[in-house]
C-alpha cells in the first residue's frame, strides 16, 4: 500500500516517518512494529489527524489473534479481488488527535458559511467516525450509512489509527474542542469514543424504560450498557460473565446491575433466578448480547421472555451452527435485532451529550474500565498480553 511504503528519494521522501502497527499475515498471530512508514498524504475530501490517543477494541484483540479468529481473517479479505493477495494495513479504529492539515476540497473557503464553532479547522482536537460508508446506495440515502452495504471500516478493510497520524474523511470527523481545547472530554476518554457509542447505540435501541434487562458479557461494552441502562430507567439489570467475575461484577454492582452471575461453569442459577424473580412474564423483557460468546447466545434466548426483545452486539469468532431458532425465536415470538457500530451521526450527538451532562458523571465510570497505565506503540506485545490474559479489559496507547 501506499502509506506503508519505504522512504523513496523522491520529494515525498521529505515528509517525515511515522511508526504504526501493521497487520502482516492473517494466518499468524500478532502485529508488526513499523518505523519509518510514510505520513499518508491528504486526500482533497480528507483530515489529516496527529493520533493523541488510541484505545484497543475486541476487533483489535482479534485482529492480533488472527490465526484463532475465521471472522476477523473473511472480514479483512471481503474487498480484496479474487486470486489477490491481502495487502498489509495499519490496524486500530479508536481514537483521538489534533487536525495536522486539512485537503485542498475541505478548507475554510469551501465551508465560509459555517459557523466557527462548527467547522473542523487545523488544530482542532477531534474524534473521527471509522466507519466508511459510500454514500450513494438506498441505505445511505435514507439514514442508514451504518449499516451500508459498502461500508469500509479503517483498521479492518483500510488503514487505521495505531500509528501517529491517520487521514479520515472530513464528513467523518467530530468535533472534541476549538483550537485544541481538551477541557470538555480528555484524551483518555476521547480515545474510547467508538466504543462508547457501540454501547450507547445499543441501549437506545433497547429502549430499557421499566423494563427487566439481562446484559450478557461484563467485557467494557457490557459495563458500559450496564450503567446506561441505569441512567436511561430500567427496572432491574442482571449481568452474566465467565471470566474475571471478583473485579468485574464489582464495578457491575457500582454500575447498577442487581444481580451477577459467573456463567463459568454453566448457567443454572442464572436460569433458575430469572425463572423466579422474573416468573409473571417467565423471562426479561431485553436481552442484550455484548460478548460474541455461542453460549451467551443460548442463554439470551432462554431467558428472553415470549415477545421480548434480543439485541446483538457481540460477535462470535466461529458461525454459530447448534442454535435453536424455533424454540429461541419463533414460538416465543422475540425480536432480534443486530447492532453495527453508531448510527451516524445520530449517536455521536447523542453520546457527546450525555458524556458532558456532569450530573450523569459518566466519564468517570469510563475511567474505571480503562487500564490505568497508558501504553506506547513499541509495547503493544506486552499490551495485547495483558488484554489477551484479561489482566485488564481496556487498554490506551499514545503512538
């Protein structure tokens, strides 16, 4: 690829090199420490970002474990022509930075008559939406880019942020702070943003008002839905997770969750408590399925109460092949519903609101989820161990 290409003596050869994480070999684990990759060059539509912070996601962890992940490996590859080989990319897709340089279609003279406080200006702390729709198909015309048919995801399908400077369409990206300002949302927490949105995208869907809710996967996304299901008026949340129950389902409780259940060695008294707590409507009335796990899968759909509502965020590694849809789905009437990233741009507004509402206090619990140690790219082996051993469930580099 372009951007990954050697320094050539040639007059782009004046640009600077940067160091970024690359994706070598889908068929072997890890990544590769890259430094003296080109500063990709802007496009006329696009943003060039200096990357302040970037957080690592469940993608992420897949991407690095790519010999054990079948979906990770058929996503990477589904734009790549037959016969073609794949082409190394830099991975990651959260973060945040400060606007190095605008292209030639995107300056003040082609938006003169947006307002200063709305337009993206060099120097401006930013965020981007990662997600890359076409912008002509139904979908896209009717409020739907998220779930574009065409959509390419930076980090998976093309270069992304692990690296200290990324190029972003300008239509992509939002607006953190004026002139740098970094008061309002702070690196830290502007890094996640993508993964917030997943979870707040989620339980709107949801519409958790009065309602019994069972989260499955306390992982970051799960946490997170757990206390944006509080603040949003569920009735009573229930959590499940297999691993690292002790840490997890105490910041659960904290979160709001009434009742946690380590699904480790099999998920009877979850069953039995929901059957009983939950006995006038024999299940919840939400299910929210945040850990791609094929038995969370299972369990979502047994304790789902007939014509309740199961929505799917997690993402299993391998195709799920032993799932009982006429009894899961069918003769009890639920609604399924699959959740891809953030509604653009519907959610980032959202988001943004209720992360600056002080009284809601959430990027303290945002806080809570991260590792407290911020990692450097030349780390990332040592990061990714951490993630992988569940040592920690969320982690920031500063490339």
């Amino acid at each position: 690829m372009r951007t990954l290409s050697q320094q050539s003596p040639n007059k782009e050869s004046t640009l600077k090199a940067m160091r970024c994480l690359v994706k070598e070999k889908l068929e072997l684990d890890g990544l590769a420490l890259k430094s003296n990759v080109q500063i990709p060059e802007v496009r006329s539509d696009e943003v060039r970002i200096k990357v302040l912070s970037t957080a690592v996601c469940g993608t992420d962890k897949s991407i690095y474990q790519s010999s054990r992940s079948e979906g990770i490996r058929l996503e990477m590859q589904r734009y790549i022509q037959k016969d073609s080989a794949y082409d190394p990319i830099i991975v990651g897709h959260e973060f945040c930075g400060i606007v190095d340089e605008l292209g030639s279609g995107v300056g003040a003279d082609r938006f003169e008559d947006v307002p200063d406080q709305l337009r993206i200006e060099v120097g401006d702390y930013v965020t981007a939406e990662m997600h890359l729709s076409c912008g002509h198909c139904s979908l896209c015309r009717t409020g739907n880019e998220h779930i574009c048919t065409r959509v390419k995801v930076k980090g998976v399908h093309l270069d992304g942020c692990f690296a200290q400077y990324v190029c972003v369409p300008y239509k992509n990206v939002i607006l953190l702070g004026k002139n740098g300002d970094q008061s309002m949302i702070p690196p830290r927490i502007g890094a996640m943003l993508d993964a917030f949105g997943n979870a707040v995208h989620t339980v709107y869907e949801a519409d958790v008002r009065g309602k019994s809710v069972a989260i499955l996967g306390a992982g970051p996304l799960g946490l997170m839905a757990t206390f944006l299901c509080r603040e949003f008026g569920a009735a009573r949340i229930y959590l499940t997770e297999a691993a690292d129950v002790e840490r997890r389902f105490a910041l659960a409780e904290e979160f709001g969750a009434e009742q946690c259940f380590d699904v480790s060695n099999g998920s009877s008294r979850l069953y039995e408590t929901i059957e009983r707590k939950e006995s006038s409507a024999n299940g919840v009335d939400v299910v929210l399925e945040m850990s791609g796990n094929p038995s969370a899968y299972r369990d979502g759909f047994r304790i789902v109460r007939n014509g309740g509502t199961v929505l799917l965020l997690g993402i299993t590694r391998r195709p799920l092949t032993d799932f009982d849809i006429a009894n899961g789905v069918i003769w009890k009437g639920v609604t399924v519903k699959g959740i891809f990233g953030r509604k653009m741009f519907d959610t980032w507004e959202t988001m943004l609101r209720l992360l600056q509402a002080p009284h809601l206090d959430l990027q303290s619990k945002l806080d809570k989820i991260l590792a407290k140690k911020i990692y450097k790219l030349d780390e990332y082996d040592k990061a990714f161990g951490v993630l992988n051993s569940g040592e920690e469930m969320k982690l920031v580099f500063e490339p």
